[in-house]
C-alpha cells in the first residue's frame, strides 16, 4: 500500500513540474514584446516607404560607427 502512495506521489510531483514549466514558459512570451533589431526596423520601414532613401542610408551609416 505505501509504494501505491509513493508512485502516485511522485507522479503528481511530476506533473506539476511539467504543467509550471508550461505554465511560466508561456506566460513569458505573452507579455512581452519582441525586439527587433535596429537594422530590421530601418529595413522594414524603408519597405513601408516611412523613409526615404537618403535617412535610411544615414541611419545605416550610424547604426555601424562604434561609439
């Protein structure tokens, strides 16, 4: 009757450490945003056409000085 409780016990142990693993792993990437890289950002909205082509090369040129 004790291995009974024992098995059970450590099957609700392991349960549980595999549904909070889930749990948190989920809730991290819900809240927050993912970030883009500048490059990535310059890129896209150059795409978009947010930007002309003289302040994405501008921008470019400044993303790559070392500061």
């Amino acid at each position: 009757m004790g291995r009974i409780v024992l098995i059970f016990f450590i099957m609700a142990v392991i349960a549980a450490v595999v549904i909070g693993v889930a749990l948190l792993g989920r809730g991290s990437r819900a809240g927050k945003p993912t970030l883009e890289e500048p490059r990535e950002i310059l890129k896209r909205r150059y795409a978009a056409g947010e930007i002309d082509e003289d302040e994405y090369l501008r921008r470019m040129s400044g993303l790559s000085q070392d500061w």
